[in-house]
C-alpha cells in the first residue's frame, strides 16, 4: 500500500512539473513529449552531422594520428559552428548545469557509431579532466558525462583516476591554432600508468577545436608505454587544421 502510495504521489507531481514547468527544446523551445527526452525530434534530426561515422584516415583520426602512440580509430558526432543555434545545448550542459543534456549526447554518441564497428577492442573510455576549480564551481565533468552516456551504451567501463588536469588553461575561444596548442601543454599529469599499460583507450571530450587538448592528453597517458588511443568529441571544428594529407570535402559533405 505504501508502495502504491508513493508512486502516485511521483505521478502526481511529475504531471504538475510538465503542466507548470514544461521541458522545453534547448533549441527551438518546443515543449517536448514522452519521446523527446532532450531535443525535439525535429531539431534532431536538424543538428548539423559530421558524417564520418568512424571511417577510416578521416581528417580527425588523421588530426590526431602522432608518432609517439598507436591510433585506432577517431570520430565527432556533429560539427560546431559559432553563433549557431545548435551550440546551444552544449553551451547549456558546460555552463548552465544541465548535465543530464550530456549524458543523452553521450549516449547518441555511442548509438551513431555501434554498427560501424567503433569501440571493438576498446578496454577503457578516459574522459578528459578537468581542474580540481573547475570541477568545484561547475559541480560535474561534462566530458565524464558524455562519456557515462557512452558506457551505458557500450558496456565500457569508464576510467577518471588514470590522468588528472594540474591546471586549468585559459578559455581557448580568442586564441589561434597555433596559440591553443601552446595554451593546452602541460596541464595533464599521468596517475595511474598501470591502467593504461598495454590498453586501448578511448579518450573522450565536448568539443574538438584544434586538438590540442587530446593530444597533449594522449601524449601524457602515452608515457605508461604501449597505449592504443581512440577518439571520440561530441562536437567538432569544421576548420580544424590538419596538416597532412588534406582534407577531403567530400568527408563533410552530407
């Protein structure tokens, strides 16, 4: 009976929140239904889709592909254009404390990429960290909830104690490529060698803008010695500068 009791009680004031106080589309606004936990399906459907679907010697993998480390296979679910009305929600989940809209990006992450094949022989997904700060003022880690999203999918266990962040670099929105790369140096520190050690990692973040910031967290873990890295961002630069071989548009186009 009190049993019973209480889950009407949970009915009732979960139906007076969406009569009150509505769940709405981060991005168009919309009042969202049962079947749209996050964004309208309309606005979904919208987002604006890389397309690499973890495709082999993508421009990403090629980005990050470095001769210190062995490189598996790298990915990003959508592109991020400043201004644009699809930033919004990572904007929402990095500064306005909506975390749960990271672990359902984290899990659409996962879902885009499981019949290609992607997270075969992945041991670990390694979020990136943040400062101890950072992680006080903002409360959570975005990049271990898109990752959390990710391991629910895939059954992969999620790893935050391996490497942490000694430092926090400053906001890399005004730098150029060449000063995000100096910015994103020395800020990791490798704590756990032992969990990394002959593993394959997936190392996962919000937003790719130069890769930078994987990669000098790839070249720490990659200390521990024999590491197989893999990527995976939510959100990637379409400008991100690669160096070699070129870019191929036809890889962007949709």
């Amino acid at each position: 009976m009190a049993h019973r009791f209480k889950t009407l009680v949970g009915e009732i004031q979960k139906t007076l929140l969406q009569t009150f106080l509505p769940t709405r589309c981060p991005i168009c606004h919309k009042v969202l239904n049962d079947s749209e936990p996050a964004l309208c399906e309309q606005c979904f459907r919208s987002l604006p889709f890389t397309h690499l679907k973890g495709k082999a010697q993508n421009f990403l993998e090629r980005k990050l592909t470095h001769g210190d480390w062995k490189t598996g296979r790298a990915d990003a679910l959508i592109l991020y254009y400043d201004n644009s009305i699809f930033v919004r929600p990572i904007h929402l989940f990095k500064y306005g404390g909506q975390s749960r809209l990271a672990l359902w990006f984290g899990k659409q992450m996962a879902l885009n990429l499981l019949n290609e094949s992607f997270f075969e022989g992945i041991d670990l997904i390694v979020p990136v960290p943040l400062s101890r700060q950072r992680f006080r003022k903002r409360g959570y880690n975005q990049s271990e909830c898109l990752a959390r999203g990710i391991s629910l999918i895939t059954s992969i266990p999620v790893c935050t104690e391996m490497v942490s962040r000694t430092k926090d670099n400053i906001s890399q929105t005004h730098f150029n490529a060449l000063g995000r790369e100096e910015n994103s140096r020395n800020i990791f520190q490798l704590e756990r060698p032992d969990l990394a050690r002959g593993r394959h990692l997936l190392l996962v973040d919000d937003v790719c803008t130069t890769g930078s910031t994987l990669v000098n967290m790839a070249q720490t873990i990659s200390l521990a010695q024999d590491v197989t890295f893999s990527f995976l961002t939510l959100a990637l630069n379409p400008n991100l500068p690669v160096h070699r071989p070129p870019i191929d548009e036809e890889e962007l186009r949709v």
